[in-house]
C-alpha cells in the first residue's frame, strides 16, 4: 500500500497548484483571444458594409438650376453656383477622371423663373422623358405652391404617393393650381 509522506503529499499540492495556476492563464489568454477575435470580426464587417460603396456624383443640368453649397465646417463653399460646380466636376486634364473629397451639402433651390422641371430637371421648352419629340402635349403644370411641372412628370409623381402626395420641392401637400 501506498503511504503518504510529507514530501509526497508537498509533491501533490505542488502539481495541483501548478496545473490551477495553469489553467487560469489558460482561461485568461482565450478570454483575450475571443476579444481579439470579436474585435476583428466586427471592424471587417463595418469596412465591408459601408466602405467601397460607390460614390454619387453631382450631376448639374442646364437651365437656371442654382445650387447652394453649405460647408460642413463653415469654410467658404456657400454662394458657390452650379457654373462652378459643374467646371469644378469635369476639372483636369484630358478629361481624366479624378477623385475629389468634398465636405458639403448640396441643397438645390428652383423658383418660377426656372427653366427646367422640377422633376426630370428637362428644359420646359423641351420634351419631358415620356413625349417624343418637343411640343408633344406636354403642358407645363402648376400647384399651389407656385411650382411648375411638366404634365407627366407630376402625375407620375401624384400617382406614386400614398397615401396624400406632397410638392416634390417643398413636401406641401400637393394641390393642381386652380
């Protein structure tokens, strides 16, 4: 039979403690890995969810369309017109395409002297998207509001609104001028 000694059982509690001592490093280092792993996990899903998104661009149509840009820090972009917007767009040398960072807000303002439609942004002396060719009974439209449409282009808009339509340009609730 075996028999406990001093030195036996001190060689017991020794290698119990040590495998106790052990194991909670042992805990201790897949805590941080599962950390480390989560914190990963989560910054590739932000990068891929919303970086690489492809970018929109500021297209500017003829007609009288001003734009007004509002700087986000409240450096010198407001009175810049939709001329300079357009030249600052197609800047560079043999139409190379170049990618500008631009911290702005681009709010567009239309008034009755404006010569495109507030919709489809076509001159009223043209043809709307749905006529075929210039003149084709495409009347320019009035609301309530004093802004103008073509015909087509606001009776898509009417039609597409549940369940009261709004002005597209200043979100009143929409009345055909009478």
């Amino acid at each position: 039979m075996f028999r406990a000694t001093a030195t036996s059982r001190w060689i017991v509690l020794s290698v119990s403690m040590l495998l106790g001592v052990a194991f909670g490093v042992l805990s201790v280092v897949v805590a941080l890995a599962m950390v480390v792993l989560t914190t990963l996990v989560t910054w590739i899903t932000v990068l891929l969810t919303f970086c690489g998104k492809p970018k929109r661009d500021l297209v500017v149509t003829g007609g009288k369309l001003r734009a007004e840009i509002i700087s986000w820090r409240g450096e010198g972009a407001a009175g810049v017109t939709g001329r300079e917007i357009s030249e600052f767009a197609i800047w560079g040398q043999d139409n190379e395409s170049q990618d500008f960072t631009w911290h702005a807000v681009a709010s567009w303002t239309w008034d009755a002297q404006d010569e495109t439609c507030g919709i489809c942004r076509m001159a009223f002396d043209g043809c709307c998207p749905d006529c075929k060719l210039p003149g084709d009974d495409c009347p320019l439209i009035w609301g309530a509001c004093n802004h103008a449409f073509h015909l087509h282009c606001i009776l898509k808009w009417v039609n597409s609104q549940t369940p009261q339509a709004h002005c597209p340009m200043c979100r009143r609730e929409w009345q055909f001028k009478g």
